[in-house]
C-alpha cells in the first residue's frame, strides 16, 4: 500500500513546526490510522487513536 499526502495539507504545515519528538509521532500515526480507516481497514490501536485524537484537539485549544 502507497499513503498519498498533500505537501500543501494544513496538517503537514503543523507538524512541519512541531518541536515536540513526541507530539510529532502522534501526528504521524494519526495520518496513518486516518489514512487505513479511509481505505476501509480496521485499526489494531482503536483505543490508541482515539486517545490521540483527543490529546490533539487539546493541545490545538491551548
């Protein structure tokens, strides 16, 4: 499987300017759940996404 994404995507601006290792990863992996979830595929970490999701939309408010 190929995962597409739009350089120009607001998403990818944000992480372009995350300093946090962490938060970083969590972008990448919810682009990637997204990206499955799109394509009709279960999650293995459905919990996991949803976390992340959530943490996300926090630290967006902040």
């Amino acid at each position: 499987p190929a995962l597409e994404v739009n350089p120009s995507h607001p998403i990818l601006d944000l992480m372009d300017k995350e300093s946090d290792e962490e938060r970083f990863a969590d972008w990448a992996h919810l682009l990637l759940d997204q990206a499955l979830l799109a394509d009709g595929a279960q999650l293995e970490d459905s919990a996991g996404f949803v976390r992340r999701m959530n943490e996300m939309f926090v630290a967006l408010k902040a």
